[in-house]
C-alpha cells in the first residue's frame, strides 16, 4: 500500500491482526450482523465484509460516474477500513459539483455532482 493517508497496512503472517478484510457472497452478509444487507459491504467489529456481487461488477452510480472496476475495488476497501478506523458514512460531501468526493461519502449510491474518488483526501487524514 501506498500509506498516502499516513498509514501502511500489511498482511499478517503470524494471523496476529488487528482486522480481516472478508470477500463474501452477497446473501451471506446478513448473517455477519442485522445490519448488514445482501446489497453493500459493510464492517462488523473487526471484520470488514466487501461485497462479492460488488466486488465482481461495481455499483451503477460508481460506474457511470465513470469509475472502473479497479478504482472501485480500491474504493470499496479504503472505506470499509475507514469504518473499521472509526469513521462514519457522509462525514462530509465535495465541495462543489466536480470536485473530489470524501472516500467516506457513500459514493456508490449517490455522487450528487461530486466526482468519483477511492482515496482519502487530505482533509480526511486518518492517522495524526
């Protein structure tokens, strides 16, 4: 990883972790917690659930925003972990039509004029 938001994760090889990234079916979310669904990914104390159906072809308001799978996946991750970090969906939204959406804006539901965006922005450093 890049650690661009201050931080750098890495994969455990001793299964000492302080969080797992899970890829699960759709239909199995619900049973991580009630409030996942078989719609989103969503995070259960320290597990980070991501969305197989999305996983394999985005979501419709990502892609015609003009995202690609990849940028997607990346996505998809940085803010699940962010909720994993603490932080909540629709901390804040972009500034202004075209400018970058905040990675923790649920983006592939809603871009509202806010262009597509997997990283943090600065704004949203995560580690201090």
């Amino acid at each position: 990883m890049d650690g661009r938001a201050g931080a750098i994760f890495e994969p455990s090889t001793d299964g000492n972790c302080d969080f797992n990234i899970v890829l699960a079916q759709a239909s199995t979310l619900p049973t991580f917690s009630s409030v996942c669904s078989e719609q989103y990914s969503c995070r259960v104390g320290n597990n980070v659930i991501i969305n197989d159906d999305r996983w394999n072809s985005g979501m419709d308001v990502w892609m015609s925003g003009g995202g690609d799978l990849a940028r997607y996946r990346t996505m998809v991750i940085n803010h699940e972990v962010g909720h994993r970090l603490g932080h909540i969906d629709n901390e804040m939204t972009c500034a202004g039509a075209g400018q970058a959406a905040p990675l923790m804006q649920e983006q592939p539901i809603f871009l509202d004029g806010c262009a597509i965006n997997e990283y943090p922005l600065d704004s949203e450093l995560w580690i201090g």
